[in-house]
C-alpha cells in the first residue's frame, strides 16, 4: 500500500512537472515540442479561446481509444489518470498565470507571472529549462508504470499499418508536427518581426527541445548508463582476482570453463559488471595477475540482479512516448 501510494504521488508530480514545463518555458514562447502537445500549441495559435491542454485532451482520448481498437493495447489506471490529469493540470496552471483572458488567449510572456518570467530575450534558455522540465516530468510518469499516451500511438499504428520502424515513425510524426507548426505559427516566434531572430529559428528551437526531451527522458528512465561489462579470459587460475572481485568490490562474477579456438587450451572466463569507477582498479589486479590475459570492457545498456536494480515488472501498457 505504501509503494502504491508513492507510485501514484511521483506520477503526480510528474504530470505537474511536465506541465510546468510547458506552461512557463515552451507554451509562451511557441516553441513545438513535436508530439501531441506540441501540434496543441499550434492549434492554439488557430483557435486561441480553446487552451493548449483542451488541445491535448481532443488527441489523447481519441488515440488511445484507438489503441485499444487497432493494438490491442491494455491502459492500466495510471496510463488513464496521468493522460486525463496532464491537460488539467496544464490548463489550471495557465489560468492561475497569466492575470487577463486576454493574456491567456495570447499566452503573452510579458505578462506571465506579472512578467516575472518573461523569456522573451532568452529564447534558447526558455527552450533548454522547458524540454528539461518535460523530459523530467515524463520519465518521472513512466518510471512508474504510466504514459501520458500521445504520438507514440501514431508511431505504433504507422509501424502496424504502414511496415514503417517505429524510430522512424516518431521521427515522422514529430518532424510533420514541427513543419505544421512552422507553417501556421507564420515562421516566426513570438512576434516574428525580430532581425536578431530569424523566423526560421522556430524549427531549429523546436528540434533541439525534441533532443533534449528525448535524451532527458532516457536519463531519468534509465540512469547514467555507466556501468561497464568486463570479460577476462586467461590461460591461469586468478585467486588473486577472485578475492580483489568478492572481498574488495563487494561484487561477484561468473566463472565459465572455456576453451581457445586455435590452440584448444582450456582456460578461464570471468564475467562481471562494475561501475566505470571501478574499471580501473579490476584492469590493475587483472595486469597483476596475468599480464597477457584477454580483456574486453563494454558498457552495460542496462544492469538488473542482486546488488544492481530489480527487474522491472511487466505493466502491460503503451510504451513511453
């Protein structure tokens, strides 16, 4: 009960983040994120009485009843909750903001927070703090076992239907977004008007908070990815090496009895994982103790097991966007 509550108050916290993230930093400034809100920001420059988050609702609900129909795909309760509570929160945060409808209508800066928060002339902070924030937020939702839903639902029924990768789709998807935006928005931020800020530079902000999000999300999932596989292979017996492993490291090792292909000698192969801080000091106890050993060191995508993080559980629910 404990951990289901903290799972549903991260997943809340999450959404806040990432509607944060919008409604101080990308919203304001017409920056298009790609993805389903990102097409909402620029449907609102069309429609400006219906906000951004009203936007994400007319998307979400149809894609990930679509989903169901043409996936297959199972929506747990958090999936629903973080994907119905997301808009909401980014509507009722717009509206506690911006101080006039009008202000809220034309999502102006200048009078964001009384302009308090007018980024206006640091467009490329707005960006990175904005994409940051999202990234945060959105791998703060998955890491608990929910999705707010959105273009990876296109990406999965273009993978499904049109034989296309699923990378691939995404990218497609999130490349139209960020034409369409640079189309209706009028090729320009803000204003537009501004020689120190070409129109052009719409897209280049756009696809740099799409990388950012994207590496930020992977972060926050996953960690540093700095764990570093090990394989040792020697003709000797390496005791020496097997108590600086269990006694030193606090770590173990598998042992595997192998053989060479050329001269058919049997031999010894050590298999661990250790953190990069730790790579240096096997690679001297392995020196120390055969000098003409085979070692290979690569990185480890993901590491689960007793000392290192625990099998994720299988939830049965849409990918992360």
């Amino acid at each position: 009960m404990k951990k289901t509550f903290y799972a549903w108050l991260k997943i809340f916290a999450g959404c806040t983040i990432l509607a944060a993230g919008f409604v101080f930093f990308i919203n304001p400034y017409k920056i298009v994120p790609g993805g389903v809100y990102g097409a909402s920001i620029v449907l609102h420059q069309l429609f400006p009485s219906i906000q951004v988050g009203t936007f994400g609702y007319l998307f979400d609900v149809p894609l990930l009843i679509l989903s169901v129909l043409l996936l297959g795909a199972r929506l747990g309760t958090r999936t629903i909750v973080a994907a119905l509570v997301t808009p909401l929160l980014m509507n009722t945060l717009s509206k506690l903001v911006y101080p006039t409808q009008a202000a809220l209508e034309a999502l102006d800066p200048s009078q964001l927070l009384g302009g308090t928060l007018d980024l206006s002339n640091h467009l490329m902070l707005s960006c990175v703090v904005g994409a940051t924030l999202i990234g945060i937020g959105t791998g703060i939702v998955v890491r608990n076992q929910a999705t707010t839903g959105g273009s990876d639902i296109v990406g999965m029924l273009l993978q499904k239907y049109a034989r296309i990768r699923f990378s691939h789709a995404i990218l497609l998807v999130d490349g139209t977004v960020v034409l369409f935006g640079l189309l209706v928005i009028g090729f320009g931020l803000g204003g537009g008007d501004s020689e120190n800020e070409p129109a052009l530079y719409l897209s280049f902000y756009s696809l740099i908070a799409i990388f950012i999000i994207s590496r930020v999300i992977a972060y926050t999932i996953n960690g540093a990815k700095n764990d570093k596989l090990i394989f040792v292979i020697s003709e000797r017996n390496l005791p020496e090496l097997h108590r600086y492993i269990l006694h030193e490291l606090d770590r173990t090792a598998t042992c595997i009895r192998s053989s060479g292909l050329y001269t058919g000698n049997e031999k010894e192969m050590l298999f661990l994982v250790v953190s990069y801080k730790e790579v240096a000091g096997v690679k001297l106890k392995i020196y120390e103790a055969d000098p003409r050993a085979f070692v290979v060191v690569t990185d480890a995508y993901d590491t689960f097991g007793d000392g290192w993080k625990q099998l994720p559980r299988n939830a049965n629910e849409l990918p992360p966007e």
